[in-house]
C-alpha cells in the first residue's frame, strides 16, 4: 500500500497511474498509444460558437488520453492525494474528454486514493469507483471497458450504417448468436424414410451463429448454423451432403416486426447419391446403394422479429427420387417393407426462436 501522504500529484501519475495504464494494454509510440498534457488546436471547451462569451476556455491539459490509433480514445485526470475528487474535478475531466479534438468514450479521475470512472456523455454518476486497495479486484472490468481491444469493439458497434437497413430497429447487416429449431409433425409415405423421419419429430437444435444481410439482388439474406442432428438424421444428411449451414431468402423489402404481417424466408437445398454410394439401411447395416437417390428439400419459415428474437412457425416439404433402381431390387424391398414408391415424399413443421445482436 503506498504511502500516499508522502506522495503528491506527479507520484500519482507516474507510480499509479502510468503503471496501471500499461497493464491494461497502452504504451508510447504503440497503435495503443498514451497521450500526454495534449495540447489543444482549439483553446475553447467547444467548436462552433460565434460568442467567445458562451465558450468557455479550457483550463490546463489532459493529464493523459490513452488512444487506440484510428479508433477512440478515452481521458484520464489525475490529482494529488490530498484534493477531493470533487464535482469541479468530474466536470474538468470532461471539459478535455467532450473536446471535439479528442471526442472520448470514456474519462477518469483519480486521486490515487480512489478513482472513479465515467461515460462522457453521463456525469452523474460513474460506470465504476474504486480504492486504491481494491485494484486488482476491478482489474479485469476495467479491461472489458478501456482496455485497447474494449475501445475497438465498442467503436465497431458505433460505426454509421449507411447500408439499406433490414427493418425497423435493424442495421443493414445482422449477426444471429444463438436460438433453437424444434421439429415437428414429420410424416413420409415411404416405409424406409419414415424411419429416418420418427428421429426428427421433436428434435430440437441449437442455432449456432450465422449473419442475416442482403444478397446482391437485394433479397433478404439470412445465413444460419446449427448444432449437428442426432446420428441417424445426421448420417442421412451427410449421405446427401447436407451441411449444417443453410441459406434463407425472402423477397420482402424488410424484415417484419408485426405478427399479424410476417416474413417469408425460404431455404431450398438440392442433393444427390449416386448408385454404389455407401449407406446405413436400418435392418441391413452399411451397403452400397444399388441405385441412386436424389434429393430435394424446401423450408419456409415464417416470422417475425421482436425483442431482438426472429421467431415463427416452419414448414417443410421434402422430395425423393430412387433412381435407376433394378426391378429386382424393387420387388426385394417391396417384399421386407411393403409400399415402396420411386419417388417418396415427406412433410414437416416446426417452432424457432433465432437470437440476433441487434446495433
């Protein structure tokens, strides 16, 4: 614990402060660069008005301003430990932090005692305060607030979108970080797919990620990844070469946000196995498909966004081909499963809710 009435405000600044800063990930002559006692181009607290009687003049300089070059930067005032951090010290710290020159997320106060940090847009009360003694405590906070790679983030999300937005409260481009897809009432008129099929009634899958955009037509475009099947519809799914990223598009102009009026996405999906493909048949283990199988599936799901949440019903309809199957084997399958159309189909339904992160 240092011995802080032995110290004055120039220790503060160079045995507390400074050394805190390059922890947090800032050093001189770095992309993560400190500032410091800036000098300002502009000796006024702000740019634009033409009575110097209503524009305040700066008093001193910044005592450091930690910059993420070409990104933002944030303010740190530093006094010694006798003075009080009082309300005249937030509102100096301000002064340098609101400056057009600098424009800082964030500023900081410290008398190295105690220290409080601040959003520059709110001064009434400090997003963090802390003691001396409870530094390490706040450490990693304050990394997730000032530190350099914080600072990108936080700028990244305050970048201007000057893409066409998706809809009202949506950006132009929208990440999706996670959600389910639950599957329902999946009925074949095929024996051997309904197998497959009695797997998916009632699975639910973890959404993943993916992004929802634009397509160059200008379509909606939404890109979705989920957690992989359970193994019997996986394997079906990689014996067609169905991945587990899938592509949406609506030709609405935006994204709905009324349930009484929702969006339209479709997914269609094409795919195909060629005779002698290797394949899991239940009842007869691996063998090498006498005939081919081709493939076809399309998924409109119907929603709309509320509380940062797409969420809405699906339908699924599903199309099979066996083809060039021999009679012979024909006759077999007939024989051990009874009805045995060449061309099967399948319906389905089902529930989602896809998280998206909203700007």
């Amino acid at each position: 614990m240092p011995k802080f009435d032995d110290m004055n405000e120039t220790d503060v600044r160079e045995l507390i402060v400074r050394p805190l800063l390059n922890r947090l990930g800032y050093e001189h002559g770095t992309e993560n660069t400190i500032r410091t006692e800036q000098t300002f181009r502009y000796a006024k607290a702000f740019l634009g008005r033409k009575n110097a009687a209503k524009d305040s003049p700066l008093v001193g300089r910044a005592d450091y301003i930690l910059e993420v070059a070409s990104v933002g930067r944030w303010v740190v005032e530093v006094k010694g430990p006798a003075e009080q951090l009082s309300r005249d010290v937030v509102e100096q710290a301000h002064t340098y932090a609101a400056h057009p020159e600098v424009a800082a997320l964030f500023f900081m106060v410290t008398n190295g005692r105690s220290s409080r940090l601040y959003r520059t847009s709110s001064l009434d009360t400090p997003l963090m305060s802390w003691d001396f003694a409870d530094t390490e405590e706040v450490f990693l906070a304050l990394v997730n607030l000032v530190g350099p790679d914080a600072i990108r983030r936080k700028m990244e999300l305050l970048k201007p979108d000057a893409g066409k937005p998706l809809g009202r409260g949506l950006g132009s481009e929208v990440q999706i970080i996670g959600g389910w897809i639950q599957y329902e009432d999946h009925t074949t008129n095929h024996p051997l797919l309904n197998m497959a099929l009695d797997g998916i009634n009632g699975l639910r899958l973890p959404v993943t990620g993916g992004s929802v955009g634009r397509a160059d037509d200008g379509r909606l475009h939404a890109n979705l990844h989920t957690a992989k099947a359970m193994p019997m519809v996986g394997e079906l799914s990689e014996l067609l070469e169905v991945t587990d990223g899938y592509d949406f598009y609506a030709a609405d102009e935006l994204i709905s946000t009324d349930q009484e009026r929702p969006t339209i996405f479709q997914n269609l999906i094409h795919s195909n196995a060629p005779a002698g493909t290797q394949m899991k048949v239940p009842g007869m283990g691996t063998i090498a498909a006498p005939f081919g199988f081709r493939f076809a599936a399309t998924t409109e799901a119907v929603g709309f966004v509320e509380n940062d949440v797409f969420k809405g019903t699906m339908a699924l309809d599903y199309q099979f081909a066996f083809v060039g199957m021999p009679p012979m084997v024909k006759t077999a399958m007939e024989v051990q499963f009874g009805a045995f159309p060449v061309r099967p189909q399948a319906r389905g339904g089902g529930l989602f809710e896809v998280q998206l992160l909203l700007r």
